[in-house]
C-alpha cells in the first residue's frame, strides 16, 4: 500500500522527536540489524559500522547493558545508557524499546536482512528533560483554575480549553469547535477575535489587554479579562493557530476604578469653599462613576454657618441641596426632609441604592444617596466602603464650607456695620451707597464708602480700598474710615487731610504684628479636634493656601490702601478732591453727558509720602457724582479700561441723570454678577444740589471795633428778611464775640458770611493762621470767655484753615415754623446777588 502522512505535515514531523531521535532496529539476540540517519548523527557512526554488531558494542561500558524492569521484556520500556560516540567521547542518552509484534516482513525484511524484534528510540538525556518539562508545564498548564487558558486553530475555532476559561454563567460545558462569538455578545467576541487575528498575522504577542467579556445569557454581568496570546508555530514556519491566556481582573480594575473616584473626589470636592457648591461637586463626582443618580442633602442650619443639632426626636432637617445624573432635573432641590441625625451607612431598599451620612468632627451635616439603574451590577460591600470614604472626606470639606459661611458672614456683617447709612440726604447731596463682596474664597475686602456732613453745609464724599482680603482688611478698614472722620472733623484741606492718613496707614504697616496667645485655660471649641468616632484613620482637615489667616492673625495681607476724598461746597457748587491711587469718579451732567474727572493721582496710601494734588472741578446742580471701587470696573475677564467704558456706557443711558439712585445704582450693580467679580465692589452715587444765592450774605469788615455795630444791625436785618427772627439775639452776640475777636487777634481784612441751608451757619475769616482755643475762665478773670459764650449758644463751632488765612465758624438749628425757604434744588433764587465767591 501507499505510504500515506498527514494534511499539512512532511512524514511524522508532527510526532515528539521523529526528526531527531535515534532509531535502531534489533534481532531477538540485540544484533543491530537497522540504523538510522539521526542514529549516525547522533552518535557520529555510519550504519555499516553498527549492522551486524551487538547493542551492547555500543555503550561504554559493555558490561553495564540496562535490562527491562524485573529483568524480563514485558511490552515497552525505557532506560537511560551511557554511549561512546564515533568520536571517542561518552553521551548519555535516553532510550525506549519497543517490542514488534509478528515478523517483519515485506520490504522491511529484506533491508533488514532478517526478522527484527525490537525497535530502540533514543535521544540526548538534556533534549529528553527539556521535552519532559514541556510536557509537563502544557498538562499543569490546563488543569489550572485560576487562569483560563484556551487554544484556537488558524480558524479561531476552539481547540482546547481548562474548565476555567470564562467560569461563570451562560458558558457550555464543551467548547471544542466553537467561536467565541457561539457563547459570547457579538461585540465582546469581535474585540476579542481581532486581537487574536492580529497575533496570527503578525505574530507579535499579546500582552495583557484587558477587554469586558460577556455571556449571551448573562448580558448584564460580565467581567473584565486581561487576555494574553501568541501564535503556535512550527520550525518550519507553519502555523498551526494561537494560544490565549484569560486571567479575571475584574476586582483588581474595580478596585482600581473605586481608588480612581476617590482620588477624583478628593480633589474636586471642597474647592469652593461654598455649602451648595461642595454639594454640587459632590453629586457631580460619583456619576457616572459610582452611580447613575446622585443626590446630596444637606442640614439647613449648615446654609448659615451654623452647627446643626438634632431636634427633642433626634432628627436633623435636611434640604434637598444637588443632584446630577439621569433623571436629576425631577429631583426636587430646595424642598426640606427630616431625617435621622443617629443613621449609619446602608444599602438601600434595593442593591443598587445606597446612603452615607456626612458626617464631620462629631455632627451630623447630610447624607447622601446614589443609584444605579437597569442593567448596571448591583453595589457590592466594597462600593459602600468607597461611599462611606467619599462623604467622609465631603463632609469635612463641607464643615469647612459651613465654618468659612459663618466666618464670611461674620466679616461680612462686619463690614456692613462700619459702612454708613446706605443712603442719606443733606443739604449738599442727596446719595445711595451699594455694597457688594464678591464671592471669593479669601474672604470680604476692605472696601468703603463714606459721606461727611462738613461745616457750611459742604459734604465730603470718600471712597476707598484697603489691600487684601478678610477681617484684617476689614479691620484696617474700620481703622481708616474713624481716621477719616476724625480728619475731616478737623477741617483740613483734601491734600492734608491725604497726608495724614498716608502716614497712618504707614505706621499701620510697620506695627509688629504679634497676636496675643490664648489663655491656657481658656476653653476651646469642642468640635476643632479629632472626632473619636471616626477612629485613628479619619483624614484631618488640611488648610487651603487661599483659607482666611487664622484666628489672631488678622494682618496676614500687607497694609495698604487706595482712596478718593472730595468735598463739595453747594454753595461755590465747586468739588475739591484728592485720589492715593483710586480710580477717577465719574460725573453725568444733568443734561446726561459723562465724563471722568481728569485726576492726577498720587501713590496708594502708605507707599512713600508724597504729596497729593487736588483738583477742583465745578459741578451744575443736578449733576450726578459717581465713586466707586475697582472691584466695579475690573473682573476676572476685563481690565480696568474696558470696565470703565462699559460703566460711561451705563451712566450714559437715556434718563441715568435723572433717574432715581437707588434703581440706578442697582441697575449698575447687578452687571457685575457676584460670580464674575474678582474683588468686593463699593458704589456711592451723589447728586448734588445747590444753596441759591439769596440764601447767603456776605459782609467785608474793617478792623476797627467800632464797625462790630453796624455788623449786627446788617446781620440782623437780614435774619429778619429770612424769617428768623428768633436767631437774631444770639447771632449778634456769636458774630459780634467772633469779629471782634478777629480785629483783636489777627487784624484785617475780615470777612463775615452768613448760610441758610438747612441750619444758620456763621464765618467769619480772617487772615490769620492761630487756631482759636477755648479755655476755662477764672472768677477773676475779666476776659477769656467769649468762644465759651459760642459754644454755649451754638450747636456746633469750629474752624478752618484756608489758603488765605482760616475760618471760625457756628451753627444754629432754624426753628421748625421758620422753616428753610431757600431752594436746595438747581436753581438759584432771582434777584439777589451771587455770593458764592464773596
């Protein structure tokens, strides 16, 4: 018959060692009667020199022949000999006999010139070992079961497989001869098969790629394979198909995944440092990652900065505060819920919900709540863990959110408190002032507005910034606003008055800044240490970088400050003002133009003790006087250029001059939202009114006593044309005590001047620049007591410095049935004399 081999295979290359290994043909007397090619090879000895000789002949010690076990052939068996080669040299080398059944016959016979008995295979001890060893890591290989292991032809059919390839449910028992596709979802199974597509072609290995693999019966679940493969390959070249390994990776990527969202959580939760964004950030962390539906409630007394605290049944009312996932717009925010303040961490009704309290240095400030839907795994212990780590990292950055709220709203306050009245009306202005923080995790700023009732019915309009954030800008600020007052009670002139309070804010800087130590036996919050029931691994607060100074520390910014003074006389209807490096204020005419008050600056307070300019500019009565802070003009996306642009924009609108200031300023007010601000934002809006003419007089004085006279006589008639005769007496006796006083002192020229507005103010100006002093006469003393007598008919007196001497003023209320007949409005009363410059 013919000789017939495999598809595919050349002879029996496909059988262990048929192209290698020793082959000998024996007689029943171990004669060599057939040799083979790799037997010559092998032992270097061609077979005309082994046929016809013994076994025996060739071992290197004849004497040592192995037998069969018990000495008597029983079937096949194998033994290990030492041969000496055609060489010389000795080789150890492992061999196995087979006995043949029947003659040999046929051709066989012929070439082996008689029957043959035995059939001897044989090979090198080390081949042999190595051969073993293979063997035995494929068989240990496949009864593994913790790893899959699988054999796929050229096809990607299944050839061979552990009963640990995918071991789980919706997998046949036999999967000889079949695709991955037969038992897998289509699109897991094409993932898969064209990886292994690509090691057959290629022949590049597969490392470890990680793909999910899913069962056609069990779509929901599924697991994560890290699978691994190469290509089976002949000596020859000739591919036979591929080997994959399937290793289940499933918890260590979850674990992985889980680590992932913490980290995630940790750094996007507790940025803001605000109670609804940290609820936010917290929602929006776990989905998708953790669930498909987040909702975070938080305690409503946490909205103030206060510590909630359980009610007489020990629940805590929660509002409804963030939600993100599907379905999330349906969730109702805002509504309020009792809840347990005692609850631990759960699964839900269902496995595929969970709860965790917020909870943080012993109070109970929330919980929150996710849930997966349809077709997603059920939460496993490991996920409540990772929920439970979540909220308690949440919670303590919400506890910073809720301690910040009421540190803001402290400093806020604060800084309310020490503002003026938000409007107010004199005889020279009538103003609205606005106050807006920005929504900054530094804290409020030391920004403030200001406005003075000064002598002679003028009013002194300040605006100002004080560097940095929190209670100590806060601080200085208060310190600089009673600095103000104090010097513009005093009268001076703008650019003094800026001098002065440049070299306060210096010595504010260059005080030592050491807070006192706390009393070791005062008590402390018993909420700032470690909450014991979290136990020793609860994560400690960490301070943020942009946090507040902490408590003492009230000067952690460097002192400085920026400020506009100006002071409007309604009666000149002038406006002297001052800036230490503060944006110009603005002024809308009545007829609705804008402009900038053409200011030259000088350094922000505190930088080196120049002196200041001041510019004077005259303002129609009506006109709208605007200062502001730069928090108004420069946000985080604009610069101070296109701040003030868009504020003339606002100002120049069709009916701004005349509208009312409230609506005006909050119309301005709300362009800037609290989120795009980068710094708190001061507004005062004055319009101005004017003192008419008629209701001013003015006489030059000689300095002779004898025209004291006829001073009164002027001044009292013209009290009576005003209606005030109830004044007459006691505005006599100040003027003539004033003037007087004046000749007797500073000599002449003196000028005296008499306002209604409002209140009767008296002045009299001299040339002078000695300060007048009140002082305590004696029984005895015949003098001395003249400024007594003003001061005791006088609600207020003072004085002045002026650039051509100083003014010594009074002032009287009018009575009420007098009443205050001039206009403090725009006009000017006909056919009386302008005196505003007299």
């Amino acid at each position: 018959m013919d000789r017939k081999t495999l598809p595919g295979t050349p002879g029996h290359s496909g059988l262990p060692f048929a192209d290698s290994a020793a082959g000998a043909l024996l007689d029943a007397d171990g004669v060599v009667i057939g040799w083979t090619p790799a037997a010559e090879e092998l032992l270097s000895l061609p077979a005309d020199r082994v046929c016809g000789r013994p076994a025996r002949k060739l071992l290197a010690d004849p004497a040592g022949l192995p037998g069969p076990p018990g000495g008597r052939p029983v079937g096949a068996w194998s033994g290990e000999a030492v041969v000496r080669t055609g060489r010389g040299e000795e080789l150890t080398v492992v061999f196995q006999v087979l006995p043949l059944a029947g003659p040999c016959t046929g051709a066989a016979a012929e070439w082996a010139g008689g029957p043959a008995r035995y059939f001897v295979l044989g090979a090198p001890a080390g081949k042999v070992a190595r051969w073993r060893q293979d063997q035995a890591f494929t068989r240990e290989l496949f009864l593994q079961d913790r790893l899959g292991l699988a054999v796929f032809d050229a096809e990607l059919r299944l050839v061979r497989t552990n009963t640990h390839l995918l071991p789980y449910t919706g997998l046949p028992p036999d999967l000889r001869n079949r695709r991955l596709g037969d038992f897998l979802q289509a699109p897991d199974a094409a993932a898969i098969e064209r990886r292994l597509r690509e090691v057959l072609r290629t022949g590049r290995p597969l490392i470890l790629a990680e793909d999910t693999v899913r069962t056609i019966e069990d779509p929901g679940g599924g697991v994560v394979m890290a699978v691994s493969a190469f290509r089976l390959q002949a000596p020859d070249g000739q591919v036979f198909g591929v080997t994959a390994l399937f290793t289940d990776v499933t918890e260590q990527r979850r674990s992985d995944e889980r680590l992932a969202i913490l980290h995630h959580a940790t750094a996007a939760v507790g940025g803001s440092l605000s109670v609804t964004g940290t609820g936010e950030e917290l929602a929006t962390v776990l989905v998708p990652g953790l669930a498909d539906l987040a909702v975070v409630e938080i305690a409503r007394a946490v909205f103030t900065g206060e510590e909630p605290a359980p009610g007489e049944d020990g629940t805590v009312p929660l509002r409804l505060t963030a939600a993100a996932g599907e379905r999330a717009e349906e969730v109702p925010t805002g509504t309020v819920v009792p809840a347990d303040a005692g609850s631990a961490p759960s699964v839900g009704g269902s496995p595929s919900s969970m709860t965790a309290p917020l909870r943080a240095r012993g109070s109970f400030l929330g919980r929150v709540t996710v849930r997966r839907g349809p077709g997603r795994r059920d939460y496993a212990p490991a996920d409540l863990d990772l929920l439970c780590e979540i909220a308690a990292r949440a919670a303590l950055a919400l506890d910073n959110a809720r301690r910040y709220t009421r540190e803001h709203r402290a400093a806020v306050g604060l800084q309310r408190s020490l503002l003026p009245p938000a409007q107010a009306e004199t005889v020279a202005v009538t103003t609205s002032g606005f106050y807006l923080p920005a929504d900054t995790a530094t804290g409020v700023g030391g920004d403030w507005f200001d406005v003075i009732p000064l002598s002679s019915a003028r009013v002194a309009l300040v605006a100002g910034d004080v560097v940095g954030h929190g209670l100590g800008a806060t601080a200085t600020m208060g310190r600089l606003r009673t600095a103000v007052h104090t010097l513009a009670d005093l009268d001076l002139e703008p650019e003094e008055l800026m001098v002065h309070l440049d070299d306060l804010v210096s010595q504010l800087r260059d005080e030592p800044n050491q807070p006192d130590e706390p009393d070791q036996h005062e008590g402390t919050d018993q909420h700032d240490g470690p909450d014991q029931s979290d136990g020793p691994d609860r994560p400690s607060p960490v301070t943020r970088p942009d946090e507040d100074p902490a408590p003492g520390d009230l000067r952690a910014d460097p002192v400085g400050a920026t400020c506009l003074y100006a002071v409007y006389d309604p009666v000149a209807r002038r406006c002297a003002m001052v800036s230490a490096g503060h944006p110009p204020p603005a002024v809308v005419d009545p007829d609705g133009t804008v402009s900038y008050v053409p200011l030259n600056p000088g350094p922000p307070l505190g930088v080196n003790g120049l002196p200041f300019e001041v510019t004077e500019v005259e303002l129609a009565p009506g006109s709208l006087l605007v200062l502001y802070t730069d928090g108004l003009i420069e946000g985080r996306d604009s610069d101070l250029d296109e701040g003030m642009a868009e504020l003339s924009r606002r100002l120049a609108r069709p009916g701004a001059a005349t509208a009312p200031l409230r609506e005006l300023g909050k119309e301005i007010i709300s362009a800037r939202p609290a989120h795009q601000l980068a710094d708190d934002v001061t507004l005062l809006l004055a319009r101005t009114h004017a003192v008419p003419a008629g209701n001013t007089a003015v006489w030059p004085v000689a300095a002779d006593p004898a025209a004291v006279a006829r001073l009164r006589q002027d001044a009292a008639q013209q009290l009576r044309a005003w209606g005030l005769e109830e004044l007459v007496f006691t505005t006599e006796l100040v003027l003539s005590e004033l003037v007087t006083n004046a000749i007797r002192h500073a000599g002449g020229p003196v000028e005296v001047r008499l306002i209604r507005a409002g209140q009767l103010t008296c002045e009299v100006s001299d040339p002078s620049a000695t300060q007048p002093r009140m002082r305590r006469a004696l029984l005895t003393d015949e003098g001395g007591r003249g400024l007594y007598l003003v001061a005791q008919l006088t609600t207020r007196w003072g004085s002045r410095y002026t650039r051509r001497g100083k003014t010594i003023w009074a002032e009287q209320p009018i009575p009420d049935e007098a009443g205050d007949t001039g206009d403090t409005g725009a006009q000017d009363v006909p056919g009386v004399p302008d005196a505003r410059n007299g």
